[in-house]
C-alpha cells in the first residue's frame, strides 16, 4: 500500500450532485486532504474526545453507521466511503440525529494510514466489500495482506475487524492468508443467522438483500495481535 498517493481517490468523475452537497456537509464529511489533515487528531473532532474511536469501511447507504452511532453512545464512529452518493447519504444520516459521535470520511479504504496515526483507531467493521469475483480482480479486493499490515498499524492491540460477506470463495480467499497477518481470528462461522453471534447481528443494507435470496452470511473476526 505504501507510494500510492491519496490523489488517486480522485478518479471519480466529478462535479456530480453529490460532490456539490458538501458544503452543507461541513463539520459531518472530510474529503481527502482535509482527511489527511486530521491524521492523529480525529478524537478532538468529538463532542467527547476520550471515547474510543471506531471505523467502519464502505458505509454504503449508512444504514449500519445509523446504528452504531445511536446504538453505541459510549464510542465514536468514522465511517469511510468512496463514493459521494453513499458518503453523503451515511452523513445525512447522522446529521438528521444530531449524532455527537459520528463523521463520514471520503477516501480509499486501502489507503488508511494516511489519515490515521499509530493506534488511533479500535474496532473496524468491513460488511460486503465489493466481491471482485473474477480471478483477474482480486487483486482490487479490499482484504489483502497489506490491508491487514495497514490496519495493524493504526489499531490498538486487543481490539478487531469484523468481516461478513455473502461470498464463499472472498471468504475462503481471506481465510488462505490467515498464517501471514498478525491477527489472530476469535469468531467465524460460515451461516451467521444460524450461528451464535445472530442475536447480536444488525442486518445491513446489503445483507438484507443476500438474506431475501435465501444466502449464507460468512462472518469472521479478526483480533489485532
Ligand atoms: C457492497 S457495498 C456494502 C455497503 C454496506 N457496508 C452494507 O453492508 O450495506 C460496498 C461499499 O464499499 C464502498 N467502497 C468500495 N471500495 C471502497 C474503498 N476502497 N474505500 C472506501 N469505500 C469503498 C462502496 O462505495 C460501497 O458503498
């Protein structure tokens, strides 16, 4: 992950209606440089600064960010999202509550330690990263050996990464590096909704889509050695 520059999130075709909302965003979204700029500093951006500070990756509509920000009061929330659409659809979100403990980050989850310092993040959610299904695409799968060294580096040990994806061969994928990252899995099953850790779940945008088709949820947890 290391020499790809932040600029490379800018791809995107832009001015799009949601680029143009952002202003409305000020103090809910960062994009890119101001990201960067807050690198070590994300907790005085909260109403409480001495909560832990959460992540959650590829926010999509919100819908889980919602419920964490509301659900855990006790911990802040950054929540990263590439694409305007959804970055601006999770802010609203925790705007129209008023929430004191969430903010939306635009940039390229891969790229992490460039706007967080060393052990500045806890936990981390990843739910239904894009599945690349080709084998020519894996290599843009989120979930990768370096992914791991870069959240390593800006977690605190004891803390996680829960994974769930609707893909048995992304999770088998995942799974095959398990030896080679330093974190250790403490949960995983390959039928969520049948497991333990069901009552505990909240059902995203995109599980609930995989749930109507009658689909597996795979879910695993990493914990940070
Ligand atoms: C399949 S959706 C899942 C959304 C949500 N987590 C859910 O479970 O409903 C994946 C989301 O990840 C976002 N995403 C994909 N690649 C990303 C990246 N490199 N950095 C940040 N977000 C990314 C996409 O824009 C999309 O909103």
């Amino acid at each position: 992950m290391k020499g790809i520059q932040f600029s490379q999130t800018n791809k995107i075709p832009s001015p799009n209606i949601y680029v143009q909302m952002l202003p409305e965003y000020k103090g809910w979204v960062y994009v890119d440089q101001e990201a960067v700029d807050l690198k070590g500093h994300w907790s005085e951006q909260f109403v409480n600064p001495v909560l832990p500070l959460d992540l959650e990756i590829g926010c999509g509509n919100g819908f889980f960010f919602e419920h964490l920000s509301v659900s855990e009061p006790d911990r802040n929330h950054v929540g990263i999202e590439i694409k305007y659409k959804p970055l601006i659809q999770t802010a609203r979100r925790v705007r129209k509550l008023n929430s004191s403990n969430a903010k939306a980050i635009r940039y390229h989850a891969g790229l992490v330690s460039e706007i967080f310092a060393s052990s500045e993040i806890d936990n981390v959610h990843v739910h239904f990263p894009d599945p690349w299904p080709r084998k020519k695409q894996w290599k843009h799968r989120l979930l990768q050996p370096g992914f791991f060294e870069e959240m390593h580096g800006i977690q605190k040990p004891g803390t996680w990464v829960d994974f769930k994806t609707d893909s048995q061969d992304y999770f088998d994928f995942v799974l095959k590096f398990k030896e080679k990252i330093p974190y250790e899995i403490i949960r995983l099953t390959r039928d969520l909704h049948q497991s333990e850790w069901k009552a505990g779940n909240f059902e995203t945008a995109f599980e609930r889509l995989f749930l109507k088709q009658n689909l597996p949820i795979y879910y695993c947890r990493f914990q940070r050695k």
